[in-house]
C-alpha cells in the first residue's frame, strides 16, 4: 500500500479555543498555510472554537474548505455555512468516515475528547492496513507531551509495536509538520496481532 500524493489535509481538533492563545494562533496559522499550499481543507464543519479559527483562516487566505458535519450539530447552527462545500451526514460515524475518505492525510491540533477519539480511530485504522495516509500531530505549547508519554510508555510496556508509534509523526511547526507528512512513506508494518499474542 502506498500513500496518495496530498491533496486534501483533514484536521482534528478543539469546538474549544483552549485557553492559550498560541491554540488560536496555530489553528489561524495551519489554515492560512494550507490555503497558500493549495492543500484542501477537510474538518467537522463547525463555526466555533479551533474549528471555527481553522476554516475561517483558509477561507479567507483563498483555500478550498469541505466541512462535515452530522444534522444534529447542523440543527444547533453549530455549521458553517460558508465553507467551500458543506456535507451534513447523518451521524458522527458517517461523519468521520466521510472525513477519512475525502482526506490524504491527517493533522490533530489541541482538542478534548472527539479530537483524541478522531485521531485514535484514524490511527487504529492504519495500524489495521486499511488505509496508508500519513497522521501527524501539531504539538502547540507542549500541549500533546501527555499523550506522546503515553504512547511511548505503550510501547515501552509491550502493548503497542514500535512501528505503529511511528505511524504518527509530530511536529511543533505547521510548515514542518506538512512537510513531515509529505515526505512520509508508509512502513513495512507486520501483522497487527501474531496468533498466541494477547
């Protein structure tokens, strides 16, 4: 399996701004560089906190944006109306498989709980081989050092192979981190789980 050229970046993260504002201006900054890059913008529709900042920031730095996002969020005028394209799906499953299937590749900024669980799941997904676009996060002040640690200690610990950390690249810049994700070839990866491994 090889990884498609980049065309299109989905990006997880916050319906909060977060409290610091290096988050806002991170966001602001991916968007705007995305946009100059002619990298199409693919997110979870919404009009508010990181989200919000994100798409606002391509829009009006000339990019591409589809936003996806399920009816019940849409009903709370919680969507974008402005974005490029605006897909309103059915559910939160549909959603992040729609997100999935219109990306090459996949960011996390700072976000809470939907955020983790977007990336996990894409995370899980290439951990599985059913698909081979790369993920990255964007470490803004230290925020993700947590959750790295955690990884790290996974692995340390035996419960996540060496070669499924590096399925996640990591960086404190977005041009780096684009370029990371560029230049990223997917691994030999092994089979997931040998028969007598629990």
């Amino acid at each position: 399996m090889t990884c498609p050229p980049i065309r299109s970046v989905c990006v997880f993260c916050g319906s909060s701004a977060g409290r610091l504002p290096e988050y806002a201006a991170a966001a602001r900054q991916l968007g705007q560089l995305l946009a100059q890059r002619n990298l199409r913008l693919v997110y979870g529709g919404g009009n508010i906190g990181l989200m919000g900042i994100l798409a606002d920031a391509a829009l009006s730095s000339g990019g591409q944006v589809i936003g996806v996002i399920p009816r019940h969020l849409m009903d709370k005028e919680l969507g974008l109306i402005d974005c490029t394209e605006l897909v309103i799906v059915g559910s939160m499953h549909e959603r992040k498989a729609r997100m999935a299937d219109l990306a090459d590749a996949f960011i996390a900024l700072p976000g809470g709980i939907g955020t983790f669980e977007e990336l996990f799941e894409i995370l899980t997904w290439g951990q599985l081989g059913l698909h081979a676009k790369p993920c990255g996060i964007l470490d803004v002040a230290g925020y993700y050092q947590p959750l790295l640690a955690l990884l790290d200690r996974a692995t340390g610990e035996g419960f996540l192979r060496s070669e499924h950390r590096g399925l996640l690249l990591t960086e404190t810049d977005p041009a780096a981190l684009l370029a990371a994700l560029t230049a990223a070839k997917p691994p030999e990866l092994p089979k997931w789980l040998e028969r007598g491994e629990t």
